[in-house]
C-alpha cells in the first residue's frame, strides 16, 4: 500500500491543550481520522522550531521533548493534518511519502 508517514514533534510533553496533554491530543485526533496506530517516543534532549532546547531532567519531566509518528494512506493524514491545523496548538511536523504492508 501507498501512503504517508507523519511525524508529529512536540516540543514539551507537559504542554496541554484543553483537558488533555498535547500528545493525548494528537492521539486522539489520530484516533478520529480514521487511524489505527501511532507510534509514541520520548525524547531524552531536543532543539525545537524557535531554538530552545529542552530535556528530561530527573525532577522536572514536563520539558521532556515527545514524537509521535502515524503511517496511512494519503486521505487520513490529509484529515489528520486539517485537524490539527485547526487545533489551536503549534506543532512541527513532517511527511513524506511511504510503501507499508503488514506481513503476516
């Protein structure tokens, strides 16, 4: 199958939009599009969009640095993207262009 895979970077995972952290956000916007996996990563240290850095520190892990990664055809990340666009929270992301298949 042909697709696309997005990468969804969050600066901090202590960031939250409404009730939610920004990546149980994503997750759940993830979820309403139609897309039946994600893949979660914590990042130990990271630059973001603007140039801060941020890490995961032992006392303050709010600052930890979170991607989140999707894989599906073209049409649920064209929804996933419309979605977050109009959430109202800055994300940086990427996509390009993929070949998946579940083996097995």
């Amino acid at each position: 199958m042909k697709g696309s895979q997005l990468t969804v970077y969050v600066a901090t995972q202590g960031h939250r939009r409404h009730h939610l952290t920004v990546v149980d956000w994503v997750l759940e916007e993830t979820r309403k599009a139609g897309i039946v996996g994600a893949t979660v990563v914590e990042v130990t240290e990271a630059i973001d969009m603007l140039g801060k850095y941020h890490a995961a520190r032992f006392f303050e892990l709010a600052d930890q640095p979170v991607v989140v990664t999707v894989v599906a055809e073209d049409a649920r990340i064209d929804a996933l993207l419309a979605s977050l666009r109009h959430g109202g929270t800055n994300l940086f992301y990427t996509r390009a262009p993929i070949e998946y298949e579940v083996l097995g």
